[in-house]
C-alpha cells in the first residue's frame, strides 16, 4: 500500500520508518526535511491512505488551509485537545472527513525505541473496524496492533497522560520518591477514567494500552517531554525557558487547560489536573503537593 505521513518530526519519522518495512511509504512536513521519500504535500496529500503526526493545536488550521478530502483513509497518530475549542482531534477531523474514514493510533510508543525497533503494543481505534484492522495491518513485526471501536476512550487516554506526566516530572523532580510517583500515577488513572467516563468511554480502555501503558511509559521516563516539562517545573524553571530548551511540543501543557476547562463546564473533578494548571501558571509546587495530599 502507498502511504503518506504528514508531519516529520521525531514522531512522525518514527512512524514513516516503521511503515515503510511493508508498504510504498512517503513523507511530507511544512519544512523540507533530508529524508528518502520525501515528497511535497501535494504529492503527499495524492495517496489512499494517509498518517497525521501534526501537533494538536495546529491541526484545524492546517487542515482548512491544506486539505481537500478525496476519499483518503486517515489515521490520526497525534495526541491532546484543541485548547482554544476544547474540541477532540475526532471532532476537528470529522468536520473535513466521514467518520468512517478516520482512525486514531494511541498506546506506550516513544518515537526514539519505534526508530530503534523496539518491540511494542499500540491500538487503532475506529468506528469502521475494518479501517481499524486495514491500518493495524500496515505495521511491522515487532509492532502489535490491536483494533479498538472506543474512538472517545482512545483520545481522551492519549490525551489525559500527557497531563499526568507533567505532575510525574515533578514528583520526580522534586525526589518524593516511587511510592509517590506509583500513588500519582494510579490516582491519575482513576481521574483520567472518571473524565472519559463522562464522555462515554469504556472502563477497558483505560485499563489496557491506550490507558494504563502509554500512563505508565510517559509519566515515568525522560524521554516524554512532559515529563521533563515537569522536571523543569520543580527546578523553579519558567515554562518560556523549559519550553525554549525542550525544542519540541509537550502537549501535556495545553491539554491541560482545555481539560480543566472542560471539568470545569461540567463539573468534572479533576484535581491533579487543576494543579498541574496552577503550577503552570506559576503556583509553587510544594504547595501543590500539599494541596493534593488534602484533596479525596
């Protein structure tokens, strides 16, 4: 199969490098990269089938400037919510494409381990399980790919940990300890599945891939930027000046926000949401913690 990723960052080069060892595999991205098969975007945009690694916050921007629907099948590979709508990455793509031509990758995947190889699990997640199955079959050996039918689940996963992985940064950061870090990550788990469950998610998505084990990898490791964002945070570092070395996007950060304000529209309770807001706008995060070890 010809397959297009959109987007060539680290992740998005991962994945072409991933899908290229069985199908024709193209990439394009906003800036010329030196990569083989690299193509323009209107060369790109040509292909059947079509992998999305655009970050959150610009994707409905992008795609009213750039795209033109003509039938392609898309897979969604970005994570997070759009801040400034608090709108999911289904209901932005849903409004350029039928939903039955949409799938949304989630699961434990660093792009830097997917380049080396690395085994791994993900889940494609679509209302057209057939799309779900076609896409899980374009993937290597050492990648597994489950199908998944919670479109909603999968997002609100993919976008949620981001969010506790910035809080995981900072208990670590601030070197509370592992008991800490393992009580964060599985109240996080319950907060993130209260929220879906608000939006109808099902409680196994939360449990398995796209909840437990991408949580799990990016709440505890550096090599998630939310989590060195969270590193940062507990160095007393601003957020410009973490952001500015980072050098990539931490979705975690405006996330976040869209989150808190979505808890909020619906009184949701989301505490260790609200505190990772608070200490992104520069509360201090010592007394964070001590509000969160206050909270039920």
């Amino acid at each position: 199969m010809k397959i297009a990723v959109i987007g060539a960052g680290k992740w998005g080069s991962a994945l072409f490098h991933a899908l290229s060892e069985k199908n024709e595999c193209v990439i394009s991205s906003r800036t010329p990269r030196d990569i083989k098969n690299f193509v323009s975007l209107k060369e790109a945009l040509e292909c059947k089938y079509l992998v999305f690694t655009i970050p959150t916050q610009a994707v409905a921007q992008w795609l009213e400037q750039n795209f033109k629907y003509n039938g392609q099948k898309i897979l969604v590979a970005s994570k997070g919510i759009e801040t400034k709508s608090s709108r999911f990455l289904n209901e932005i793509y849903q409004r350029y494409v039928p939903k039955e031509n949409l799938a949304f990758l989630s699961g434990p995947t660093f792009a830097k381990e997917v380049e080396k190889k690395l085994p791994c699990a993900i889940v494609i997640s679509s209302v057209n399980q057939n799309l779900a199955l076609e896409f899980a079959g374009f993937f290597p050996s050492y990648i597994k790919a489950y199908a998944s039918d919670d479109v909603i689940g999968a997002e609100i996963c993919g976008a949620y940990k981001n969010v506790i992985a910035i809080a995981g940064g900072i208990c670590d950061g601030l070197g509370l300890g592992n008991n800490a870090r393992a009580s964060l990550i599985s109240r996080g788990l319950v907060e993130m599945a209260r929220f879906g469950k608000f939006f109808g998610a099902k409680d196994e998505t939360f449990l398995g891939l796209s909840g437990a084990g991408d949580l799990f990898l990016t709440a505890s490791s550096v090599l998630s930027r939310n989590y060195r964002v969270g590193i940062g945070l507990a160095k007393n570092e601003s957020l410009e000046k973490i952001l500015n070395e980072l050098g990539e996007v931490a979705e975690g950060v405006e996330t976040a926000r869209a989150i808190l304000k979505i808890a909020k529209e619906n009184d949701i309770y989301t505490p260790i949401a609200c505190e990772v807001v608070k200490m992104l706008d520069g509360k201090d995060v010592y007394e964070s913690v001590r509000s969160l070890l206050e909270k039920r």
